[in-house]
C-alpha cells in the first residue's frame, strides 16, 4: 500500500522557502550568534509527477452552516480532507479542538485505554475508539485526524465518525479534558511542545528547531499530522517522530529523507541526516513488515527458477 499523495509534503515543503523579495524573520533570530539565511535555493530534489507546486497557504475557515435565516437553529458544518495515508482521514469541525492554553499543540490517542487515562482523557476519542476498525485519534489545534485498520471501510465508519463529532461540538462538550491530580497521585507526565524555545538549547538545535516550525510543521499538520524533535545526536543525526495521519504512513521515510532532511541539511552544515524514532508497537509492525515482503520475495523467486 503506498500513499498517491506521499511526494506532496515534499513539494510543499520546498515551495515554502520564501523569495529574495520578502524573508520574513525566524522565530528567536536575536538570540542566535549565526544567521540562518534562506535566501539561497535548495538543492533539486525529484518529485513525482502530480505533486502540488503551489507553497503551502493558511487553510480558509469554513464558515458554520444556518439551518434558515433567522430560525434560530444552527447545523454544524465539518469539512474533511483526504491524507497521504490512505487509512486517515482528517475532520474539520470548524471549532477549536486542542485549547490554546495546553502546553502540546496535539493530543494522540493509540489504544482505548489513553482516551480515560491522564493526561489527557477525552470522552469523544473513547467513544471514537469504540468504533470497529479505528486504530487511533489524533487531534490538532483545528483538525482531528481518524485512523482505521487497513481492512476497515470507509464507507461503513465514516457515517459515524461524522455522527459523534457533530454531536460533541453541538452539545457542547469539553473535547479533551486536563486530569485533574489525586492526593497522593504521582505527578501526571505532561507532554510539551518540542518545538518550544528553550533557553537550555543550543546555537544549532534552535535553529533546527526554528526550521522545523516554521517550514515543516505547517505542511505535516495540512496532512493531518504533527512532528516531534527528539533530540540532535553526536553523530549530526537529527531524531525526529512524525505523528497522526503521517505516523503509520508507507511514506514517512520520503518525506523525512526527501523533503525535511534535504531541507535540514542544506541550511545547517552541522546536520547529517534525520532519524525516525518510532516506538514498540510500530517498531514491530516494521520487522513483520519486512519478514513478510522478504517472504513474498523469496517465493517469487522459488517460483521463476522452478
């Protein structure tokens, strides 16, 4: 399974550097002793044919639909969007989904079990997840991105996706709720943006940082997902986790070599490469992946020679 729309982020990604006529300034730039220029081009990079060119433009707000001029009665209008992933599709409720005041900008739920546990519990994720076939919730600041199984239909889970989001924004339900601490309770493990300013940073990991906000997040979050930054190694190796939509993609290997590497690399000469972190689960589902595609392989051949 491969994702038709993969090369885009890449596209997106390398039209987002701004022309010589207008660069507007880097986040925390005062601080950093180096500039960080990105007047020059980047160097070429392939893009499949049918990739967008166009540069990556702030998404128009859909406007909530009336139900007859003054009636009094107000439908709620959630647009969706298709991802790169084939088995996410992103939801547009037109409503603020992450508050601004959480220290993450996005809240991702894996399993049943996250959506009630600390420290983000959120009745509509359960009730999501509680769907045959979804494997995952992801929310953003405006977005919330559904996951499915790769033998589950859109056609029979969507209805019913739109059913319970339309019923949370119109009832008016908190979507995700801040656990309060228990007596006793050891402290909830709080996730922050990694992307934030950091005065403990240094010279080159803010401005990896600084790219990665300004340049890449905005396309990752278009597709229905988010990045993590995880740390610079000693090697010059940036580890990054891509997440929602962008997470369980066949892609993500593109698109961090592709498109967020080259980009890394050419404007800081310190950086070497970028490294996905996944975790367990998806560690495992990777090697399985391989064993399976190693099998097929070998069958193939067994079969040419027999």
């Amino acid at each position: 399974m491969t994702c038709s729309r993969a090369p885009r982020l890449v596209s997106r990604v390398l039209a987002s550097v701004p022309r010589p006529a207008a660069e507007a300034p880097l986040r925390g730039a005062p601080r950093w002793t180096r500039p960080l220029s990105t007047r020059s081009r980047l160097p070429a990079v392939a893009v499949a044919a049918g990739a967008r060119p166009q540069a990556y433009a702030p998404r128009r707000p859909a406007a909530p639909g009336l139900a007859g001029v003054g009636s009094g009665v107000r439908t709620i209008f959630i647009q969706t969007e298709n991802t790169p992933n084939p088995d996410a599709l992103k939801f547009l409720p037109n409503h603020r989904v992450v508050p601004e005041e959480f220290s993450t900008p996005f809240v991702e739920y894996l399993n049943p079990r996250s959506t009630i546990a600390p420290p983000y519990p959120s009745p509509l994720a359960a009730k999501l997840m509680n769907i045959d076939g979804i494997t995952s919730v992801f929310y953003g600041g405006d977005f919330i991105t559904v996951t499915k199984a790769a033998d589950a239909n859109w056609a029979h889970v969507r209805p019913e996706i739109f059913a319970l989001i339309t019923e949370a924004i119109t009832s008016g339900e908190t979507i995700v709720h801040i656990a309060e601490r228990k007596e006793g309770e050891a402290p909830h493990d709080v996730e922050e943006d990694s992307l934030a300013y950091n005065e403990n940073d240094s010279e080159v990991v803010g401005m990896i940082k600084e790219l990665l906000e300004t340049r890449i997040r905005p396309a990752i979050q278009e597709d229905g997902g988010d990045i993590d930054f995880k740390g610079f190694d000693d090697e010059g190796y940036v580890l990054l986790r891509l997440r929602g939509a962008c997470r369980t993609c066949d892609s993500s290997t593109v698109t961090l070599k592709n498109g967020i590497e080259g980009m890394l690399m050419h404007y800081i000469e310190e950086v070497k490469g970028v490294k996905q972190v996944l975790d367990q689960e998806e560690e495992i589902s990777l090697k399985e992946f391989a064993k399976f595609e190693e099998k097929l392989k070998l069958q193939k051949d067994q079969a040419s020679t027999g």
